[in-house]
C-alpha cells in the first residue's frame, strides 16, 4: 500500500516555505485545546499535564496526518508570567482576567526567563515531541505578539494610549518585542522549526497606527527569527485585510489568517512579496457544524480558487474544542488526495446513481462480516489505517470473520454508502452497524468486540 | 411561525467606554414589563457588568466572556449562546457586543442561527454606541468604529454635553459618510426616547453581509431584480409570498402603481413590506435563495411566479 510517506510530510511543508513545488499544499492543524478532545481530557488537563498534552499531540499526529504542527496554542503564557491573572475553560486555553498595568503607567522591565512560569513546562513538551515526531512533522512554536501583550498588561486602555499616549506606547511596545523575541529564542533552542508570532489584536487597529507603532517592532522580530535560521509565521485573527501589506512588510516568511479575510484578495497581495498564505477554514460555520462533506468540499473549493503555490490549509484560528474529528479526517483527505476527493464528492451528490445494490441480511450471517469504507485506502492514510485495522482483525480470526473493503471511488460502493447511510469516511461497521467513524480503531478493543459476537 | 411570534433581537455596539452598559440598562428599565435576556461579551476581563445586572429579576444572562463574540474562534461559543436563549422563547433578547467586535458578518451568523434553531429570531437592528467626546479621534486609529458604524441602524450619538456643538456638527457628518441614512440620537447618559425602537429601522445603505469568497454562504444563489416600470402592490406581494420559502434574505425597494415606494425584507421564509418616505431610493430586490434549491428550481419559481408582475 502506497501511503503518504511520513518523511515526506514535513519536507512537503518545509520544501513550500523555500518556494518548492510539491506532491501537495501542507496542511497544519491548529490543534490547541481541541487536541484534548481525541483523548477525552480537557483544556485543563492538557495545559497543565505535560503526559496527556504529549498524549494528545501524538493523537493529533497519527490521526490528522499534519506537515506542521503546532505543539502549545496559549497565548497567555508570558502575560501570566508578568503579573496577569488567567481564568482556566475547559474546554479552550486560559483568558485573561486582570491586567496588571491598567492603573499603572509604569513600564515593565522583567523579561521572563526559561525556568518562569509555564515555559519549562512547554519547552519539556516541545523537546519529547520533537524526539518522536520531529523527523516526519516541521513543528510551530507559538508566541504572543507585542500588541496583544501590550493588551494583555494594559488591558483596554492601551486603545486609548494609541491615541493619546505615544511615547508611553511606544516603550510597552518595545518591551513587549523584546519578550517575544525572547520567547522565539527559546522555542528555536528546543528545535521548532517555524516560529510563530500570534497577534489578534492587530487587525483592529488602522494601517496609520500599524506603521507608527508597529510596523518596526515586527520587523525586528522577524529579523530575530531569520537570525535564528528558522521560518517565521505571522498570525492574525479578524478582518486585517487593511493592515496585510504592511504585515508583509514586516518581513514575515508566511501569514496566516481567518475567515474574515478574502483568501484571493490575500494571495494577490501576498504574492507580491513571496510570502505563504496560510488559513482559512471556517472554525464554526465548517469544521464545527458542517459535514465532513462540507469540509471536503471547502477545502476543493479553496484549492480551485487559490493554486497550490505559496499556500499552506490551515483552520483559521486555534480550533475549537468540540470539532468533529471526521471533520478534519475529510479536510486531511482532500489535502492529500483533491482531484479524487474532487471526484467522490461529485459522485456521493448525485441522486440519481440508480444502481441496485443488495445489501447482505444482517440478521441471519454465517459469521460476523467487518465492512471499512474508504476513500481509497492506497492513498489516504486514515483510509488506509481503517482497512489495515480490518485486515489485522481478518487474520486473527480468519476464517471465523468474513472482511470487506469498499472504496468509494467506485460508483457501486457510492450507492452502497448511501444505501447504508454512511456519512463519514473512512467508517468500519460490524454485522452492518457502524463501530468505528473517522477514529482509527484500537486493534484489541476491536478483536474483543468481534469475539463477543464470535461466542 | 410569524415574524410576530418570533423573539425580537437587539444588537448592541461600540467602542469602548461608549456607554454600551448604560444603554443597556435603560433598555432593562423601558422593557421592564417584558420577558427579555441579555449576552454580554467582554474582552479580556470579568463582567463586572454582569454581576449589577443580575440584581434585577426576570431577566436571563449569559456571558461569552475573553475575545470578541465575533472572533471566529469565540463564535462557536456565541451560537451556542444564542441558540440557548432563542429557545427560552423571550420576548426580546439584547446582545451586547464587546467594545471591538466588528459587526459586519452578524447577519450572516443570525442566518446561520436561525437555520439550526426552531426558535426563531426576528433581528430588529443593531444599535450603536458613538462616544462624542472620542469618536473622531479614535476612527483614525480603529478600524472596528467604522465597521461598528457602517452596520447601525440606530446610533446613539452619547455623551453630546462633553462636546461644542460644531464638534458635534463635524462627528454627525462623518458618520453620515459611512452610513448615510442611518437615525442618529443625540444623547447623554445613553438615554433613548421611549418607543424609538418600536420603529423597524429602514437603513438604506445597510450594507450587505459580507460574503467571503471562502465560504460555504457563497454558494448561495443570489439574484436582483431591477424595477423598470411601475408594479400592482398586491401582485408584488403574491410573488414574494409564493417564493419567499425557498429564500433566506430578502431585501429592497419597490413601487407601486401610484409611485408609492416600499420596503420589503425578509429572513428565512417570511417576509415584511412596508410603506416608506426617503428621497433617492434605488429600486431593486436582492433575493438570495436557500443552498439547497437548485439554480434551475429558482429560474422556474421566478418565471411561475414574474408573470404579469412587470
């Protein structure tokens, strides 16, 4: 079987930020607290048990088959550190409950060190996961960005001081900077391979206030990260359309942004500076309440529209928790395989396929029949993985099971798949009731539940 | 369901320090005798908002709390949010947006909404805080105030007695140039006459929500209908409500055989028309039709249903 070769992974990601054509666009889940999800812990459990995080990142790896992957998607870590309080969710990163600078017109002085805080913690995690997966997957370490730190320590007022206050803003920000930039150094020590500034906060503010206050710390940033030989990421939430050439100005090796933005209007202002586009799968309207046909179909969609050159499909912003993860199964096979997703999805749309197909009396088997639906299970990994599940099961018991693999690319298994309603891929069913969906199945849960019915 | 029987919604808006909560506590004491409910959102901090509105009674909460309820990665939390409270069947329900929420997608995001809930929300417009002693100075430096401005139906000029009358004058103008017909109260205190929100607000340039390329919303179909001739009032109405099910949003303008004009708009089925009074109307209709009826099942709807209309 002719899987996607894990060693190729993140070379496919690393080949597209040196401008390389490649077999396909990388993709880069932004897995934070939604990781917890594929192991049923919470954001809590995760952000501070550094096991289960690394749980929940390997789970991420195997079942979302990334080019990239960020390994800690919290933004609060340094503003912690500096004297903010957080409010734990369980089911997403911490927030920020109190600003430490909000009365106070001082500016702070304290860079935070590797041993402050949650920094040993990440930088504990960063360096296991690197061991295990650091060959096949090009690893992102994420860090707060001047503005939003300066947000996360001044709280609102900081909105008014861009008006106001210019030079008591121009020192947070340049304080702010140098903690990022730390941050960065520190990340490349454990060996991440593309350093990413996180800024939300940038895309409220207008291009003018952009150029005035920010526009050099940025630069100085990605200059820090090129020194440090390593690529850089740029990343925005909202509507930053305004602020985008300027962003690429700073000097970053790629940008990645969220639903608010206009992906065609991005790349063409991207392109001019040879700068990845990175994003933008909607968060909620797509990867949370959508099918996984949905996902499929938007991630085509974007290939249609935007070319595979200078781009990277990632989620527009750190994923909620409660995704589907057959969501993201579908969103990695169209990454891997668009011209036969292309395709499936053309067929699985039709209503009118009229073929006949005889489904197997699953009341009355001679022996219990495994089923894997699949994509195509030379080619797609999670299909692939599905079917291997099957098979192991099939030569364990041999002939005491019967096994079937249906591959949609064949119209007859398409009505089959309809016929059974089968909405996700890849499935496993057994004596026709689905049993597993999109989760690759533990192979001795698997061989209990087939022995049950053996007996 | 009726619009009538649909739970009334209420957006508010504006920047920081505007008078957002003051607003809003006005609204709780002229809809005191009214089922209503609130979702707060803030930015970055605890709702210390939220703890003095919970001393009045008959009134459901709900907050989204650290990032704007429309930063994508906080809008799953917001429909969950509304869709809980559209299910509590209120009689009016008031969203109170963070200072830097950008409203530009809420319509979008309601439409979205309502296609998942049985509750349906009627959304009534959305209300603006402008901070008269800041406002021009803080629309050089945020991008938010003018998307926050752009998509008002009412704006609340607010804090009017810190300000001289010219300024007053000078913010009035440029907030007319980003949203040009949009109702504008001069107040302090954030205090609202009695029934102004009684009236649907008829934004002419209320602009459309915007439809990203890269969205599933984009694959709607949408069509206009330009008016050229003169249209039977009760004809037009036949039309919409024969096609309306098959729509998501209607809106524009026509006009009828005695050169009155109307307004019509319409969310997920339904549709209102009203008579209205406003000086250079452009006539035309943006229909945009439900993802899942078929380009040619509309063209035949239209042709049925256009016959003898214009």
């Amino acid at each position: 079987m002719e899987k996607l070769h894990n060693h190729n992974r993140k070379e496919i990601l690393l080949d597209t930020f040196r401008h390389k054509t490649t077999d396909h666009v990388p993709w880069v889940p932004f897995a934070g607290s939604h990781a917890g999800k594929l192991k049923n812990y919470s954001a809590i459990d995760i952000f501070k048990d550094e096991n289960k995080l690394l749980e929940c990142l390997l789970e991420v790896n195997k079942q979302y088959q990334p080019n990239g992957q960020p390994v800690f998607f919290d933004l609060q870590i340094e503003a912690e550190i500096l004297g903010c309080g957080l409010k734990w969710h369980e089911k997403g990163p911490p927030s920020i409950s109190t600003h430490p600078f909000e009365n106070n017109d001082k500016i702070p002085d304290y860079i935070p060190t590797d041993s402050d805080g949650r920094i040993p913690f990440v930088l504990k995690v960063m360096k296991q996961f690197k061991e295990l997966v650091g060959s096949s997957t090009a690893l992102f370490g994420l860090f707060c960005g001047p503005l939003t730190l300066a947000a996360h320590l001044r709280g609102t007022k900081l909105f008014i001081d861009l008006l106001r206050n210019k030079n008591y803003t121009e020192k947070l920000i340049d304080y702010t900077t140098q903690v990022g930039k730390k941050m960065a150094e520190y990340y490349s020590n454990e060996g991440m391979d593309i350093l990413a500034v996180v800024d939300p906060v940038v895309s409220q503010i207008s291009p003018r206030v952009f150029k005035q206050y920010l526009l050099e710390p940025f630069s100085e940033i990605f200059k820090k990260i090129k020194a440090l030989n390593k690529f850089s990421s740029f990343f925005v939430c909202g509507d930053a359309t305004n602020n985008l050439d300027l962003m690429c100005q700073s000097g970053p090796d790629s940008i990645f942004v969220d639903e608010n933005v206009d992906m065609i209007t991005a790349k063409k202002i991207l392109n001019q500076y040879k700068i990845l586009l990175g994003g933008n799968i909607p968060l909620t309207t797509v990867l949370l309440y959508g099918t996984q046909q949905d996902n499929m179909k938007y991630i085509i969609d974007l290939l249609d529209k935007l070319g595979t050159e200078d781009l990277i499909i990632a989620p527009g912003c750190d994923m909620p928790y409660d995704i589907p993860i057959d969501n993201v199964i579908g969103v990695v096979q169209a990454v891997q395989e668009p011209d036969l997703v292309r395709s499936a999805i053309k067929d699985y749309e039709k209503t009118d396929l009229n073929i006949q197909i005889d489904l197997p009396d699953y009341n009355h088997l001679a022996k219990p029949l495994i089923e894997v639906f699949t994509l195509d299970s030379d080619i797609c990994a999670a299909c692939g993985y599905m079917r291997d599940a099957g098979f192991q099961a099939k030569n364990y018991f041999g002939d005491a099971i019967e096994f079937k693999e249906y591959k949609i690319t064949s119209r007859e298994n398409i009505a089959r798949m309809k016929k059974m309603k089968i909405e996700h891929l890849p499935s496993l069913l057994i004596n026709g009731n689905l049993s597993y969906s999109s989760i690759i199945p533990n192979k001795d849960e698997l061989i209990k539940k087939i022995e049950k019915m053996i007996k | 369901m009726s619009i009538e029987e649909k739970t009334t919604l209420f957006l508010i808006t504006g920047f920081l320090g505007s008078g957002k909560t003051t607003l809003l506590n006005n609204l709780i004491a002229l809809y005191k005798d009214t089922k209503i409910g609130i979702l707060q959102n803030e930015y970055g901090t605890i709702s210390i908002d939220g703890i003095l509105l919970r001393n009045q009674e008959s009134i459901e909460i709900m907050e989204v709390n650290d990032g704007s309820v429309f930063c994508v990665c906080k809008k799953g939390e917001f429909i969950d949010a509304l869709i809980k409270m559209a299910s509590l069947q209120l009689e009016t329900i008031f969203i109170e947006a963070s200072g830097i929420s950008d409203p530009s997608n809420f319509i979008r995001d309601l439409e979205f909404i309502n296609q998942k809930t049985q509750f349906k929300l009627n959304y009534r417009g959305n209300i603006c805080l402008v901070d008269a002693e800041n406002v021009l100075d803080l629309i050089e430096s945020m991008i938010v105030i003018e998307s926050q401005i752009k998509y008002a139906d009412w704006i609340v000029l607010n804090k009017i007695d810190l300000v001289t009358k010219n300024s007053i004058l000078k913010i009035i103008d440029k907030i007319k140039s980003i949203n040009s017909h949009v109702d504008i109260i001069e107040t302090t205190y954030s205090k609202l006459p009695p029934h102004i929100l009684n009236k649907d607000p008829i934004t002419l340039n209320r602009p459309e929500p915007i439809l990203s390329q890269n969205t599933l919303e984009n694959r709607l179909l949408k069509i206009t209908l330009h008016q050229n001739s003169s249209m039977e009032l009760d004809k037009v109405k036949e039309f919409f409500y024969n096609i309306c099910h098959e729509t998501i949003r209607i809106k524009g303008f026509f006009y009828d055989l005695n050169k009155i004009s109307y307004y019509v708009s319409g969310v997920n089925g339904n549709f209102n028309i009203k008579e209205i009074k406003l000086q250079n109307i452009e006539y035309k209709i943006n229909i945009i039709f439900k993802k899942e009826v078929a380009d040619f099942k509309i063209l035949e709807l239209l042709e049925k249903n256009w016959e003898g209309l214009a």
